[in-house]
C-alpha cells in the first residue's frame, strides 16, 4: 500500500487548492526575505547612528582635553610620552604584583602604552572649537537623516511582520484545508481509481479491495488461504455483515465463485456476498448470482463501487444471519 497519497490531478483539485498554496508559500518566502533585509537596514542605521555619536563624543572629549593642557600650560608634545610612560609604569608593577607572571606584565604595559599614546597622539590633533563645531552641526544632520530612514524602516518592519504573520496564518489555514482534502473518502477514491486495479492478480488485488473497503468505512479482515470457506474478506459496516470473494482476474469468472461466496457467508454468519473481480462474469455466474442474491463487481461498475455510489450492503443491526 503507498504511504503518500499525491495531490489529485488539476481538474479534480478543490479550487486549485495546491496551486494557491504554492503562491501563498512564495509569497511567504518574499515577505519573509524583505523583512529579514529590513531587519538588516533597522540595524545597520542603528550601528551608523552610534558610530557617529561616538565620534563626535571622542572628538568633545580630546578638544576638552587640550583646552585643559593649554590652560595649564602644559607643553602638547610632552603629553603622549608623559602618559605613555605612566601607563606602562603602572599596567607593569600592577600586573607583575597580582600575578607575578613577569612576561605577562610586559605584555599589558606595552599595551596599555600603545593605547595611551595613540589616544593622547588623537587628542593632540583634536579639532579646534569652530572645526569641531561644523562636525557637530553636520553629524546632526546626518544622525537626523538616519532617524529619519530607521523610523521609515522600523514602520515597514512593524508592516512587513503584520504582513508574515497573515502570510503564515493564511498558509497554515490552506494546508490544513488541503490535508482535509487529502484525507477526504472522495480523494483516496481517485487515488484508488487511478492506480492499475485491472493488472492486480491474487493477494495484490485483495489488499487492494481491503484499502478500497475501509475507504468506506468497512472494518475488514482478510480470510484468504486455505480453509476460509469461499470468503476471502469479511467487511463489517452499521452492524452488517458482507463475504467477499476476490477475484483478480484476466478471464471470465465462472459461477463457482458465487456459490463459494454464498455458502462463505453462511458459515461465517453474514448479512450478504459479494464477488469483486477486475475482469467480467460468465453468463451462468450472472444466473448463479442472481438466484442466491450475491452482489457482483466486475469491470464495468467497478469505479462506482470503489467511490461508493455502490453500496454493498445496507445498514443492518441485530445479530448476523444467513442471507
């Protein structure tokens, strides 16, 4: 029996349902890619905007800075090795006292005195106040700029997420749709029909007829073998009790099926027999079915039987009899 049932063909689907979800998925994917580039810009802007604010900051700090040395008239030049030479002073004894790891010292003082010396170098070459004053005024405008683009962006995030979330919910709604049609007695019916029925011989074409009963809400169970008196599938439905005898065949079934059929369903207590074959009746198993009551499928009514628009038995309560 095939695990996956595929989706029905074109003409048979509920409202192309398989083709909506297919333009549902792909406009998922295309709000979920433009949120995630939204994101990106969101973020993006947000990294610019702090950048630029540190810039400026550090820019505030070293002018102060060397208006605090001219006031003092502190010599510039003398700053960076001055600093310099403290920090590593300090970074040196401080990490050598803590640690006692001799190289590691080493390694934090010449650090520390990089970084002291690049910043007091910075500071040195800091803008004047009427320089740092235009940088202030145009890193404004920039920073009002990107205020600007990450609220438009942000409102297109909030959009976008509003979109994806109708997008997933429209989806889910679909495919829980398309897993109702799937799972439909109508859509297993095709699926049935379209498989080979006529080329199944012997136990195939009874496990075939076991999916196509329990499609219709028969509880079955295969008897097949030897000593199953006539009956290869017992179906039971609404208290009722049918004797199936299968028979896939390539020639004509003769009228000892029908009688193997109806003495099957004696013995076994049911409401009613049938034969089921894939190929056609003798005139005399006609005959013969016609006189015990014994329903048959052959070919030609084959399609309505698998989709059920043939009944095979009628709902039946109280205790199982002799037909």
């Amino acid at each position: 029996m095939p695990g996956f049932i595929p989706p029905p063909p074109p003409e048979t689907r509920d409202e192309d349902l398989s083709g909506q979800i297919a333009a549902i998925t792909t406009r998922q994917a295309a709000v979920h890619g433009a949120l995630a580039d939204v994101v990106k810009r969101c973020n993006e802007l947000r990294l610019r905007h702090l950048a630029s604010s540190s810039a400026e900051t550090c820019a505030r700090l070293a002018c102060r800075a060397r208006r605090t040395l001219d006031a003092l008239m502190i010599p510039r030049l003398f700053v960076p090795p001055v600093l310099a030479t403290i920090f590593v002073t300090v970074s040196f004894i401080g990490f050598d006292v803590l640690t006692g790891w001799r190289t590691g010292a080493t390694l934090v003082a010449a650090a520390s005195g990089i970084v002291t010396l690049v910043a007091s170098i910075v500071m040195l070459v800091a803008p004047d106040d009427s320089i740092l004053k235009h940088w202030s005024e145009r890193a404004a405008a920039a920073r009002g700029r990107l205020d600007s683009q990450w609220t438009a962006a942000h409102e297109e995030r909030t959009s976008l997420e509003a979109t994806a979330a109708e997008v997933d919910r429209s989806l889910d709604a679909a495919q829980a749709r398309w897993s109702r049609v799937v799972n439909s007695r109508e859509h297993v019916s095709r699926q049935l029909l379209a498989e080979p029925w006529r080329d199944l011989r012997g136990y195939e074409f009874e496990a075939y007829l076991s999916r196509v009963l329990q499609n219709l809400g028969y509880e079955v169970t295969q008897h097949g073998g030897s000593g199953d008196q006539g009956v290869d599938l017992l179906a039971v439905k609404n208290g009722g009790r049918i004797a199936i005898q299968a028979k896939g065949y390539g020639g004509s079934v003769g009228n000892s099926a029908i009688q193997e059929a109806y003495t099957g369903s004696a013995v076994h207590r049911c409401h009613a027999c049938a034969v089921v074959t894939n190929s056609r009746f003798t005139s005399g198993a006609i005959e013969a079915a016609e006189h015990t009551g014994c329903i048959l499928v052959h070919g030609d009514n084959f399609a309505e039987f698998v989709s059920g628009s043939l009944q095979l038995l009628a709902a039946t309560e109280g205790d199982a009899g002799t037909t």
